[in-house]
C-alpha cells in the first residue's frame, strides 16, 4: 500500500496538446468561416477555447490522484463530476508503458492498465509517471516480492530475442499494410469533401475522362508504391528496436522508434498461439507469431499482441519451445476430406456471379470479367488445401485460411467452449463446421473449420468433453 500520488506535471501539457488535438476540426471550421474578413468574436472564441482547455488540463491534474489500498487500485478524478474508480488487482490483465516524443523528453512513461471486460480500450491510461513510480505501481498490482532500487536497474532476461533489421525491413515490405494506408486516405478525403470546392472534381473527372488507359495505370501504380512506402515507414516505427525477453513468468516486449512501448504478458494468461502466414510471406516461408491473452493488443491486431513480427517457419516450432514450453506446438495437421473441396470452390464462385452478369450486361467488354469464376474456384481450393484440424498432447491445432494461412494452437485447459454446427446440406455431404471458443479481449474469440468430416468433429467434441470431466473430477478430489 502507498498514499495518493498525482500524475508528473508533464500530464498537463499532454492533456492541452491531446485536446488542442481534438479540437482542431472546430478551429479550421472558424478559420474558413473567417476568410471574408475577420472579427472580434473569432478571436475570443479561439482564445476562449484556448483558455478553457489549458484550464481544463490544469484542474484535471490537480484533481487526479491515485493510490493503492486493500488490493485495490483506487482513482479520483474530476473537479466538477467527482468519480471514484476502484479497480480489484485480480482484474487486472496487463499493465504496458510507452513513451511518446514528450515523454522521453523528461524521462516519463504512460501507462496503460488493461482489465477482464475493460472494452477495447485501456481500462486505466495515466499519461506521465516517472519510471520509478511506475515500475513501483507495477510492482504492486502484480503482487511481486521484488523491490526496485534504481530506476535504470532491471532484472537480468532468461531468454531474450531481438528482431534484425534485415527482418525488420522484410516484415515491413510483406505486411500488407497498404489496404490501411488506402483505407486511411479516403477517410480523410471523405472528412475534407465540404472543404473541396466542386469544380475541383469536375477538373478531375474531366482529366480522367480525357486521360489514356496507360496513364490511369501508371497513376494507379503510382499510388499504390506511394501508399507501399508510408506503409513501410509506418511498420518500421511501429517495430523498430523490437526485443521479446521472458523474465520468470512474464514474457517482454519492447518495440516502437518514435514512440516506445513496453508490453508485459503474464505467461499463465495466455490463452491461445495464432501464426499467421500472409499472402507476401508464405510464398518465402515467413510468418508471423501473435498470442491471444487478456489484455494487450489492438485494435490494428485485431485485438492480440504481436509476440514476434516475423520468423522463418522452420523456427517456429523450436522458438515456442524455448520462449512458451508451457504450449508445445506440433505441426501435425488432418486435411478435410475429398468431399469438402467442391463446396469451398462453390462457396467462393457463387457471389461474383451477380457481379458478372451486371458487368457482361451495362459495360462494353464486361463479359471479360467471367475470368472471376477460374479465380474464385482457385481460392476457394487453396482455402480448402489449407483447413485442417488436430489434437496432440492435450493441444487443439486449427488450421484455416482468411487472407494469409491461420494455425491457432490452445490449450484444452484454455478453451472455453467447443461446439459443431451443421447445416443441411453439410448434413447430406456428413461435413460439419467445428468451432472452439477462448476467453480473449473484452469479448472472447471463436476460431472455426468449415466442413471436416462430422466423425472426427464429434470426436473432437468427445476428446473435449471427455478431458473436461476428467478435470473436473480431478479438481473435486484435490478439494
């Protein structure tokens, strides 16, 4: 236990630049209204809004305080609305420093405390502690004997792996990020529409319409390499100086160039090993490695934390090993049967035929487009190559494709729920689609094998089913 402590004064500065942020749509908004002329009144709003978020800011930190008591993390916040928050240590799932430009200016950390059903945002983020104290408050909420000393002292890693540059640079160029850097584009282009005037786009469409085939490819192409690099750069920040170190029971990670993050994973809260091989990646025989725990991960990694960003996979097996002996990986994989092929084909052909037809139908040259039904029929095979299934060792395997190939290793202690759905005419094929559950993130994660064999499913709910009992004698007579 120790008394209430405040945030650095840093937090301050922090909370003006991070609402200057936020209100900067409002403040373009009144310089825009402003072009024909400005008057008092757009000066007073603008230092009003200046003013009462510095204000804002001070009384914010002024009336944050923290404190541990009774196993608990106890927070008071709020100088007009009063909130309490007291948040149980057995809640909590992680606790993650990082460092933004400012915060390494005056050697500060944030720290971001994540809880079981926190939502997809941090449950706790206080954006400037000293180190000290937040090792200290670390310390504490993880109940741990060891005692900090110096700021700069850490203990010694058992195994500790680094990401090379050469991977680094690979990884970046493989990961497929451009679709985000795409996505990103055109959300701002769709927030700035009202501020474009329209003869800007009649310009444009004009050009476009008077622009050569080859042209419009090449400033396609040119995008899209442009998009490529950001991509790139945002990956090599994002990973740059990335380390995996396992200290006891916890495993570490330290990455990020501008902003550097450190991410703590309590080994006995990891509930399931997903690799994942993308489309760039399998081809040379790279994947990446995430693991699915309570807390962590993003939204941008669909809730899980990378464990490491790329790896060969012959070394995959041999790296878990050492850095995860509790979950012993095998590669041993089921196919489905012969049977299933015809339905993934079907399933992918299927929906480009309306958009075939309307093509073939309303623009010159659209029949070419029913060179879609031989690609579809492809990757729905390669999708149904790909699936597969097996138990080893008291581990479930899945493996499907989405975009990349998925394996998805749990433990049977960690699965929350198995279950087979069946449809009616998987019923006519005795196919099934077999699902297991974990308990990750704010909402738990189902991973799914479309149409195994319905023998070897029910035999997978059996072995579950079975094992589950077992446990749960086991437990009554230790009681």
């Amino acid at each position: 236990m120790f008394d209430r402590k405040r945030l650095h004064p840093v937090a301050m500065l922090l909370s003006f630049i991070s609402s200057i942020r936020e209100a900067a749509l409002p403040l373009i908004f009144f310089v825009f209204v402003g072009r024909g002329g400005y008057s008092w009144w757009h000066f007073v709003a603008i230092g009003g809004l200046l003013v009462f978020t510095l204000v804002n800011g001070v009384m914010g930190w002024l009336f944050y305080t923290y404190q541990i008591q009774n196993n608990e993390l106890r927070i008071h916040q709020g100088f007009i609305f009063r909130k309490k928050r007291f948040i149980p240590r057995e809640r909590i799932q992680s606790i993650d420093f990082s460092q933004g430009v400012i915060q390494r200016l005056f050697g500060l950390v944030k720290v971001q405390i994540e809880t079981a059903g926190g939502g997809g945002e941090p449950e706790v983020v206080m954006p400037a502690l000293r180190r000290l104290d937040a090792e200290r408050l670390k310390e504490e909420l993880y109940d741990k004997k060891s005692t900090i000393e110096e700021v700069d002292e850490e203990v010694a890693p058992v195994l500790e792996y680094k990401l090379t540059w050469r991977q680094l640079l690979i990884a970046a160029s493989t990961s497929g990020g451009i679709g985000v850097v795409l996505s990103f584009v055109a959300a701002i282009g769709s927030q700035l529409d009202d501020l474009i005037p329209g003869e800007f786009y009649t310009r444009a469409t004009e050009t476009i319409l008077d622009a050569t085939i080859p042209l419009i490819l090449i400033t396609v192409a040119f995008i899209l390499i442009l998009s490529w690099i950001f991509s790139v750069a945002g990956t090599v920040l994002k990973y740059g100086g990335f380390v995996l170190s396992r200290q006891e029971n916890d495993l570490l990670i330290h990455r990020g160039v501008l902003e550097k993050r450190q991410l703590t994973i309590p080994v006995h809260r990891i509930q399931a090993i997903r690799v994942v091989e993308g489309l760039l990646r399998q081809p040379f025989g790279y994947a990446a490695i995430y693991v699915e725990s309570g807390g962590g991960g993003g939204k941008d990694e669909q809730f899980s934390t990378v464990l490491y960003p790329l790896m060969k996979r012959k070394h995959i097996k041999s790296f878990l090993k050492e850095a995860l002996p509790e979950i012993p990986i095998h590669n041993d994989v089921e196919s489905l049967p012969t049977r299933a092929r015809r339905r993934y084909m079907i399933r992918f052909t299927l929906p480009t035929l309306i958009p075939i037809g309307v093509l073939s139908y309303f623009i010159p040259y659209g029949y070419i487009s029913i060179l879609l039904i031989p690609l579809a029929c492809l990757i729905g095979y390669l999708h149904y190559r790909d699936a597969g299934w097996s138990v080893k060792k008291g581990i479930a395997l899945l493996q499907f494709r989405q975009i990349g190939r998925t394996r998805v290793y749990v433990a049977r202690r960690r699965i929350q729920a198995m279950e087979m759905q069946t449809t009616y005419f998987q019923k006519r094929r005795l196919l099934t689609t077999f699902q297991l559950s974990i308990l990750s993130s704010f909402a738990g994660k189902q991973f799914r094998v479309r149409d195994i064999d319905q023998f070897e499913g029910q035999s997978l709910l059996d072995w579950y089913s079975y094992e589950a009992s077992e446990r749960s004698i086991e437990l009554k007579h230790g009681e």
